[in-house]
C-alpha cells in the first residue's frame, strides 16, 4: 500500500518548467553525492516506491503538482519588490505577505520532521524541499518585476515566437549548456542531469569543496537560511539578469554574448543549490533521527 500512494504521488511528475526538468534534477542528483550515510537510507525510505523513481523524479514533482494543487503556486518564488537594474533586494516582511517560497521551505520543514504526520505527508515535503531549494537558486524566482520575467518577450537563438526571459532563464540556458535540443524531454535531460552532475562534482573536487561544511543548514530556524539564500540570488537580477534592461533585452538574440556571461552563473547556482539542499537533507536526517524534542521556528507560517 505505502509503494502505491508513493507511485500515485509521483505519477504527476511529469517535466513541467522551474529551473527546468535539467536543472532540478541535477539539484537532485548533485546533492545526493554529498548525503551521509544516514541521510541517504531516510531519503531512500521515504522515496521508497515499486517503479524505481529516483531523487531527480522527486526533485520535479511539486512543478507537476502545482496544476492540480493550485494554491501551492506562490510557493516556488518570492516576489521581490525592488528596483532592477538600479537596485536589488529582498524584503521577508515586504515580499512574502501571502506566502513564498521562504516560508514554504520554513513550512516543509516542519512538517517532514512532525512524527504525528503520516508517512505520505512527510515524503510530500521532503519532495516539495527537494524542488524549493533548488527554486530559490534560480534568479528570475526572485524577483517581481514582469512577473519574474515572463512578461518580457525575448529572442533566444533565433527563436522568438514564445520565448520570454523567465522561460530561458529555466530551461533554454541549461539546456544549451548540455547540448539538448528545446524540445527533448524527460529520458534525455534525465540523463543529462546526471552526467551534469558529475561535472559539476568534478569541478567542486577540484576546486576544495568536497563537503557541505560551509552551507547554512540552521533547520530550527529555516527562514534565515531561506532569506540568505534568497538575497543572494536576487543580486544577480542587478548584476546581470537585467543589468542591461529590458529594452536591450528585447532587441537582442539573447543565445549568444548574454548565453556566454549567463553560464557561469547558471551552473554556480545549481552547484549552490545541490550542497545547500544536501547540507539541509544532512541535518533533516540526523534530526529525524534522534529523540531530541527538536522544534522548528515556524516563523511566518502563512501560506
């Protein structure tokens, strides 16, 4: 019965948008590279299930979801009510009124790690965390102006029709990085993901990072981490995203200088992304694990 619920949760898991199926899957897998021991048999107990979906499976689902769970919609960004390119910023109290995805993450947290809920439940909200976290990396899903981007019509390779800064920003980016065609779909950027995951280990071995050490992972107070996280990538809407403006954005084929400066920051960010949500799924575990009383600062639970 457990594996049927699981199974009937995961068959909406369809590739939907959100960082793109690529991006959150690589969240996925690239996080699952650094889990301890302990944190890697909860997640496997939880994701448990007959047909063998995988953490990349989980780490897409609350994008399927959200079509046939309407008011979880607000919960994937935070609209920040800034000013770009003149000034970024985020504002908790300002810009997560109705919910957003910090108080989300602070939501989901409490509830994976609340025994009195069912098992189901809590695999939800470890599924929703695995898709937040890697949401709250992507800069167009902090930020307000023309709805996070989607208003802003944009050529991307020669491609114009339907194209809009949000939409490059989560999959077409990404998509480039790994050499997949706009359309493909599901088994091939499955595939991508994990090889990019790997590359993306490769490159942080390389580089000294071979732990999750440094992250915040304050799982009693979720929305510090939320909010830090959040500010961070805000930043890159000045700095980049529309350091330029919209008018330039709008009259240039945004596939070939604009792609150059962006990828660097696309693959910082999922690499961010993949620790932080490994650091915070560590200590998810080890909470989960103990007999400690552990709360969880609520904070503004407002959704």
């Amino acid at each position: 019965m457990r594996s049927k619920i699981l199974y009937a949760i995961l068959a909406f898991a369809q590739p939907i948008v959100g960082w793109g199926d690529v991006g959150h899957r690589t969240v996925g897998y690239l996080a699952q590279k650094y889990f301890t021991d302990q944190a890697s048999q909860w997640v496997d107990n939880l994701l448990a299930n007959e047909n063998e979906y995988d953490i990349s499976d989980a780490a897409v689902w609350a994008d399927a979801v959200r079509y046939h769970r309407h008011y979880t919609e607000g919960w994937h960004f935070v609209d920040a009510n800034d000013n770009p390119p003149e000034s970024c910023g985020v504002n908790y109290k300002r810009d997560c009124v109705n919910g957003c995805v910090i108080s989300a993450i602070t939501n989901q947290t409490s509830i994976v790690l609340d025994h009195s809920q069912s098992t189901t439940v809590q695999t939800e909200a470890l599924m929703y965390i695995l898709h937040f976290i890697g949401d709250i990396h992507q800069p167009l899903h902090a930020e307000k102006l023309d709805r996070g981007g989607n208003e802003i019509k944009v050529c991307f390779d020669n491609r114009c029709s339907k194209e809009n800064l949000h939409s490059i920003w989560d999959t077409d980016i990404i998509h480039k990085i790994n050499g997949l065609k706009h359309t493909e779909k599901h088994n091939q950027e499955k595939d991508a993901a994990a090889k990019w995951a790997s590359q993306l280990y490769s490159g942080n071995q390389e580089k000294g990072v071979t732990s999750t050490a440094e992250e915040c992972d304050n799982i009693q107070d979720p929305e510090s981490c939320s909010v830090q996280w959040a500010t961070e990538t805000n930043a890159y809407v000045c700095s980049y995203v529309l350091a330029n403006g919209i008018d330039w954005l709008k009259n240039n084929d945004l596939g070939g200088d604009y792609y150059d400066g962006a990828v660097p920051i696309v693959e910082s960010q999922i690499s961010k992304a993949g620790l932080r949500l490994a650091a915070w799924v560590n200590a998810l575990a080890a909470a989960a694990g103990s007999d400690s009383g552990f709360t969880v600062q609520r904070g503004r639970v407002d959704l």
